[in-house]
C-alpha cells in the first residue's frame, strides 16, 4: 500500500467512511437557461410581493382590527390543528411503522391522500361527514346538538384534515429509520409496548415529531379551499388570514399585500428550522 493510500484509508477512518469530492464540471446550455428560467418563475412573484409592499404603512395595516383578529384566529386554529394531528397522528404513524396488517400500503395510501386532493374537494367531503346532514354530522347535531361547519370548531377541523398528512409521514419515516430493537430490548426487560413506546421510542424520534409539528403547523396556518368550504369567511369567527387576504384584495389590497407579507415570513422561519434536519438527511 502506498502513501497515499494509507493517507486516505487514515481520512476515511477518522470521517467514518470515504469523503465526497466534488467535481466541478461545466453546465450545458440546455440545462442552464431551463434552470435559469425556472428559477426566476419561482422568485419573481415573491420579489414582486416585497416590491410592492406598502412599507410605511405596514405597522398600521397590521395593527388594524379586522387584520389582528384574522391573524390571533389564524394562529389559534393553526396550534389547535397542529395539537389534533399530533394526538392522533403520532399513534397512526406508529401502527402504519411497526405493525403488519392487511392493507397497510391501501390505508397508508388514503393517509397521504389529503396531501393530493383538492382542497375544496375536502371541504365538500367534511360538509357531507360533519354537516348536519351528514353521515356522522346529523347524530352529533341530534344526540349532542354540536354543529361543526361554519364555526371556529370548525376551522379547525378543516386545517387537521389538511395538515395531519404532513405530520404522519415525517413520523412515520422517522420511526423507519430508528432501530426497533431498542423497543424491543424494552419490552424483554418487562416494560409494556406502551411504555416502551413512551420512555424509548418518542426520545428518539423527537426530530421527527418536531419537523412534523411545523409543517402541520404551517400547513394549517395557510389552509384555504377547505376551511372556507367548510367553515364559511366570518370575520371574528371562521376568517383565517388566508380568507382575510382573499377578501381584502378586493377591497384593500394594501391590507392583502400586509397578510401575505405575513404568511411569506412564517414560510421563511419553517425552512430555516427545517433546514439542519434537511442538511442531515441529504
């Protein structure tokens, strides 16, 4: 063995495994002007929005009644669907990760089926679930007298149909990727699968849950198509800050611009915490 070779065997043992190198090679025309032109499809209108922004008058048109209340609402609902799919979401990850049963890729598959449908389409579906005419909606309206669309209850409902996906699937993964055996060496030890689950299992896979939590959470906060399907634009009561931007761009467009200036920044702040969990993956 060379030198050389020993050198590089030493690298490799002190990094845990060959280094990458990268190689600097020349990009070929048709490739660059595609990516060139998509790039700037994908960042123009956002440089357009802060273009056209009303600086000066943004702490006023944020501060404004009608503007707070959608967005103290928009912020209520988003953590209270993110606080449903955690609760129900968590332990539907677990089962779709750690237990066989038939039709386990069927179900996983209607999971993950809100990431692809229409959002409007899923407010229809919840009105024909939950409304008082509805397959479960009438008995809770008759039994319990409890009427869900068009109420805060409501909006809720709507963002956690929307945003609870986002969270199973990165649990789901996270719980793929961690050893089993831990669990397993717990329960050999007389720990019940619960707890095994409770003390060993959520330790681990808290990274998981945590980038789960935000994009749920984000993804709630910018529902549209659903919660006004089944929920309505009430002011005060269902008008989340998307359905506020959509109102006041036919009124107020400064107000519209603010709104979305707002909802621009909370996409930012979930790539940035997002992004350590993305380099580690990558």
């Amino acid at each position: 063995m060379t030198k050389a070779d020993e050198s590089g065997t030493t690298a490799d043992s002190l990094t845990g495994g060959p280094r990458r190198r990268r190689v600097r090679t020349s990009v070929p025309l048709p490739l660059l002007l595609p990516g060139a032109v998509a790039l700037v499809f994908l960042l123009l209108p956002l440089v357009a929005l802060l273009v056209r922004a009303p600086w000066r008058g943004l702490p006023s048109l944020l501060t404004s009644a009608e503007v707070w209340q959608a967005l103290q609402l928009s912020l209520v609902c988003a953590t209270a669907a993110t606080a449903v799919s955690l609760v129900l979401g968590v332990p539907l990850a677990w089962l779709l990760a750690r237990t066989e049963f038939p039709g386990r890729g069927f179900v996983r598959a209607l999971v993950t089926l809100p990431l692809v449908l229409p959002p409007v389409v899923g407010g229809v579906a919840l009105l024909l679930a939950l409304g008082r005419n509805g397959v479960v909606g009438q008995w809770l309206d008759s039994w319990f007298g409890i009427t869900l669309p068009f109420t805060t209850a409501g909006v809720v409902i709507a963002e956690s149909f929307v945003a609870m996906p986002f969270l199973v699937i990165s649990v789901e993964g996270t719980l793929r990727a961690a050893d089993p055996r831990y669990e397993e060496a717990a329960t050999t030890l007389g720990a019940s699968r619960f707890t095994a689950f409770r003390r060993v299992t959520l330790p681990l896979i808290a990274p998981g849950i945590a980038a789960g939590s935000v994009l749920a959470w984000a993804r709630a906060l910018g529902e549209f198509g659903a919660t006004i399907t089944f929920a309505g634009n009430f002011p005060g009561r269902t008008q989340t800050m998307p359905l506020a931007v959509y109102l006041a761009l036919q009124n107020d467009p400064d107000a519209a611009i603010a709104l979305s200036l707002v909802l621009l920044a909370v996409s930012i702040a979930v790539l940035a915490a997002l992004r350590d969990r993305w380099m580690t993956a990558s």
